[in-house]
C-alpha cells in the first residue's frame, strides 16, 4: 500500500501540494491525472525520493521496490535480450555468483533464490516483452547502439516492466509506442502481479488498463474508483452540484449584505444589520469550481476540390529500384475522407504517408493528384525539429514573411498560443505548446489533405478532444497514423491495413483490429492439414463505387429509351399513320416501337439487377 500525508510541496515559491493525501491500495493499477504543469511528474520524483518534502510523508512497505523508465538505455554493444535480463538485478547477481561459489551451503541457498524468482524462465519472459514492445526475434540479438533513442526507451520500458518492481511509475509509455505496442501495453499492465502508477492522457488505456484514478487539482490529491470515463462522469456531477451550492450561498450572502447596505445607518434595525454582518464574516464560502481552460485547434478552411483528390493506380514504392516497401497499390482519396492507416510496426506506415505527402515517388504504376492540391504533414519528429532559440512568433515570420504581425498572433491564438508563448523562446514551451506550433506550421496552407503521424504526443486529455472537434469540423481529407484508439475511433471513417508489402481496405471496426493484434499468432505444425472456412468478402469502397457508377449508367439507360418509347408511341398515335396508304410505313413504326419496348425491358433487368448488387455489397 502507498500512503501519501498531507504533504506540501513548493517550487520557486508557487505551492504544487498543499495537505494533500491519498492511499493507493496494493495491486490496484491508478491513472495519474490533471493538468499540464499541476505536478505529476514532481508527485513520481517525490516517491522515487529524488525530491524532499517541504511537510507530509510517504510511506511504503518496507524493501518494497520502486521501478520506471528515467531515460532510454544507454547506446551500447550489448543485445538487448541481454540488456533486459540486467534490468533485474537480484537474478543477474545470483547467476554471477553461482558460477563461481565453492560453499554447498551457500550453492543451496542461490538454486533456491533462484528458483523462487522464476529465473529459469527470465529469457523466455524477456523475449515476450520485447516482443510485445516491437522487437522480432532476430532484433533481440543486436547490440543496443543499433536502434535510435526512441527505440532504446522501449527497452528501457521492456526492462522495468521485466524487473517486476513492487511499485511500477510510468509517465507517459504511450509516446513512445505504436499502436500495436500501446495496446500490448494495455493488456500487459492489466494483469501486472503489482502496483502501478501511470501518467497518460490516452483515454483508452485509461479505460482499459487501471480501475482506479487519482487526480490532482488545486494542490489536492483524490483517489476515485473505476476507469477514466467513470471518473469523469463523477467529477462532471461533483462540479454541478459544487456549482449550485456556490451559487445558492452566494445568492444568500447577496440577499443579507443587500440588508446590511440598507439598514446599517437606521438605528431600529442597526443590530440585525451588525448581526448580519457578522454572519457574512464568519460565511465558509464554497469555492465556484474553475471552468477547464478552453483548448482550441482552429484549422483553416481549404477550397473545395473535384474527387478524387488522389488516385494511385497499380503502383509501387520503396527506398531502392527494384526493392519496393509497398506494391500493388490501388488507392482513392477523396477531400471528405478520413482514414486511418492500421499495421504493425515495420509494415509500410510511414512509407505510405512520405508517399502521400510526395515526399517518396512511385517507382511504378500511375498516380494522379487534383490540380492545386494542398498537403500538409504533421510528424512527432518536426517537434524535435523546431528552432529552440526562437520564439513561435519568429516561427511564423519566417514561414510568412510579410504578414502582419497581428494576423500571425491571431492564428497562433487559434491553436492555444496566447501572448505569452508567442514571446517565449521554444526550448521553454512545454511538449504540448510546442505540438500545438508544429501542427500550425503544418496547416498554415489550408491543406486540403491533412497527414498527421502521432499528433497527440504530449497533448492533454482536453486538448485531444479539441483535436477531435477541429478535426471533425476540418473540410479536408484527413490521414491518421495513431496509438490513440479514442482519437481514431472518434476520427476514422475508413481503415486501410498496410501489411504484406500492401495496402487494403479493413472492413471491420477497431475493436476487431484491437482483438486481432492481442491474439497470439499459434505456429501450424507441418502434419496439420487447415481447413479454410470460406468467408465471404465484403466490396471494398472502389468496389462500391463502381456498382454506384453501374446503376447510375443502368437508369440513365432505361431513360433513355423511355424517351424512345414516348417518341415512337406519339408518331403511333398519329391517325394519318393509319390511311391506307401508309400501311408499309405504320408496320415499320410498329417494328421499331417492339424492338424499343424488348430494349426496354432488358435495361430494366439491368438496372435491378445493379441495384440489387450495391444492395448487397453495401449491406
């Protein structure tokens, strides 16, 4: 069990913890949330001991072991197998010693310790987690110093959740993973045998993987039972009755401070009046709860293009001639579009997205983009890349030169950039403001294809729902590249699976991709004769196109010859057609007019049977 008491805390003078307590009971998985800046990670430091308390304490077990992920692993020639079964120190240690202990005794006691701590079974573990976390089997073997930072922080990830830590902090994972690494993630900290402390703003494992949340606000910790969205349900109700209840006190204090302001000077009722002045004085006022900042996302609005925006036909694309990543590319976007791109790390994500913002060209096949087409390109990268020594506001000059200085703030002020970080120096802003900078700079053309790779790293949770929002509003295409389920559930409309060298459409939801990638792949022994269960396959949406494209043509067929029909039955009914004379000529009318009618009839089959097509492969 964590007990925290009434501990205080200050940084620079401005108080982070004032009496603030909490009691994490053992084993229970807790979200640690709030916003920006309140002191989470101060709050981590503090238990870690790394920090002293101003006032308060915080007690643990005794020997219960803290453990999280500080920074990556350092660049080294170690495999990173090797590099995880490190990370617990206890068996690394013991399966030093046994190599070179005499005493029998002492031999005794180290096979016993280690076969207490399952140690026999630690490669197999390791790999698991590595697994999980990205690694292929072969990746395991190589030395850490082949894969860049981002990758070693995985490792780092993979070691302390290796370790098995009596009291594990992470804040934030998730920035680092992928999707199919954060959902591993989810389902491993679910069944984690200890006590764990997450900082993250990803609804979704705060959903899925805790089942209880501690939220710090106004100095003050609060432990709440249940996931996230029960969580915020509670505090929505919290803050309406907080709400009224001020409101109420207020109303009454107005109403005897209105009687003081009258009568004080009259000496008839001087007394109730000092009587109520008093009871003003002596008034506990309830607080007005602090409505949550407004975050804000404002993409401007691009001209409307003719669909489709983009149009790849049978192409492929790759780093090197005649070694393509993807192939056999057949791909639709149009401005209203919004997809998602699902696959698993190393498939042809990113490929696909240099493809698609021209930054990669096809090394064959056809691809055809709308005149005047706009893209736009947000990567996790480019945050990194921004100039530390200059302020957002220089950002925007040099992107715009020319532009009033006023227009450039008012666009910086529609993506939650106020005066005061338009003035200040980026290496000074926080992770958020600086992805907040970086998606202007992306979208300051009004593209009408918007490319975003991880856009939520380092938002809060309210700034992700106001990504949402502006994304839900934005009238271009949108492409999404994501470990945040609840951004692409609320976003996607369209799943394209990159995998196998290609790309198609997923035609089920991201519950059944979620499930897919949780289940473990079983080997088939070679002896083992599969039975494939025929599945019927559902169009795709070119498909679907298509048929709308062939019913369009069936109708615009039996129209016409409606039109033929209404001709041929007019000259018909023309009594001069029937004089004697005319009698050859009325038998060639009524030819044409049964060849137009058994026409007809055809087009009509035609056009029910196209219509009965899209029928079903729309159903």
């Amino acid at each position: 069990m964590l007990r925290i008491s009434e501990i205080n805390y200050s940084v620079e003078g401005r108080p982070l913890f004032e009496e603030a307590s909490a009691v994490i009971p053992e084993g229970h998985k807790v979200g640690l949330v709030g916003r920006n800046g309140a002191g989470k990670t101060t709050l981590f430091k503090i238990i870690r001991g790394e920090l002293g308390l101003d006032a308060g304490e915080i007690t643990l077990p005794s020997r219960a072991k803290i453990g999280g992920v500080a920074q990556e692993v350092p660049s080294s020639e170690t495999s990173l197998l090797d590099t995880v079964l490190q990370a617990d120190t206890e068996r690394a240690a013991l399966m030093i010693e046994s190599e070179s202990a005499t005493d029998p005794g002492r031999i005794a006691d180290i096979q016993a310790r280690l076969s207490d701590i399952d140690a026999w079974s630690a490669e197999g573990r390791a790999a698991s987690i590595l697994k999980g976390l990205g690694f292929e089997p072969e990746d395991q073997l190589m030395p850490c110093s082949a894969f860049s930072g981002g990758w070693r922080m995985r490792v780092a990830l993979a070691g302390v959740l290796f370790a098995q830590p009596d009291l594990l902090l992470l804040d934030e994972p998730t920035n680092y993973l992928d999707l199919e690494g954060a959902l591993w993630l989810e389902a491993y900290l679910a069944k984690y045998p200890h006590t764990v402390i997450i900082i993250s703003h990803d609804r979704g494992l705060l959903n899925r993987a805790v089942n209880g949340i501690l939220h710090l606000e106004d100095r003050k910790l609060t432990f709440y039972q249940g996931p996230y969205d029960q969580f915020a349900r509670q505090r929505a109700e919290q803050r309406a009755v907080q709400a009224a209840m001020a409101k109420k006190q207020q109303q009454r204090r107005d109403h005897m401070q209105s009687f003081v302001d009258r009568f004080k000077a009259k000496a008839s009722k001087a007394k109730q009046a000092q009587s109520r002045l008093k009871m003003i004085e002596k008034m506990d006022m309830i607080s007005t709860p602090e409505q949550a900042a407004k975050r804000v996302f404002t993409f401007p609005k691009p001209e409307e293009l003719s669909p489709p925006i983009i149009s790849i036909e049978n192409g492929s694309v790759g780093y090197s001639e005649g070694n393509p990543v993807l192939s056999r590319l057949n791909l639709r976007i149009d401005q209203d579009d919004r997809i998602a791109l699902l696959g698993r790390n190393g498939q042809g994500k990113s490929t696909l997205s240099k493809l698609l913002s021209d930054r990669l060209v096809l090394m064959d096949g056809k691809a055809i983009n709308a005149n005047k087409l706009r893209i736009g390109f947000f990567a996790q990268h480019q945050v990194d890349e921004l100039h530390v020594n200059e302020t957002p506001l220089q950002h925007l000059i040099s992107a715009r030169p020319g532009v009033l200085h006023s227009k450039l703030r008012a666009q910086m002020a529609g993506f939650g950039l106020g005066p005061d970080q338009a003035e200040t120096e980026v290496g000074r802003l926080s992770g958020g403001q600086k992805a907040r900078l970086s998606l202007l700079l992306a979208t300051l053309d009004a593209p009408h294809l918007l490319i975003l790779d991880e856009p939520t790293n380092h938002l809060d949770i309210e700034s992700r729902e106001a990504l949402v929002e502006a994304l839900t509003h934005y009238s271009g295409a949108v492409i999404l590249v994501s470990h945040d389920m609840h951004l692409l559930s609320m976003v996607a409309d369209r799943l394209w699976l990159v995998s196998n060298g290609t790309v198609v459409p997923y035609e089920d939801d991201l519950e059944s991709y979620r499930k897919l990638l949780l289940t473990p792949t079983k080997p088939v022994s070679k002896n083992t004769k599969v039975k494939e269960k025929p599945k019927e396959k559902r169009a795709s949406r070119e498909d679907i196109l298509a048929l709308r494209s062939e019913v369009r043509k069936a109708e615009a067929r039996v129209t016409k010859i409606n039109e033929m029909r209404d001709k041929l039955a007019k000259k018909l009914a023309d009594p001069a057609l029937y004089e004697s004379s005319k009698i050859g000529e009325l038998e060639v009318w009524n030819k044409k007019y049964a060849e137009v009618m058994d026409a007809l009839s055809r087009a009509e089959t035609l056009w029910m049977q196209a219509e009965e097509k899209l029928e079903k492969a729309s159903a």
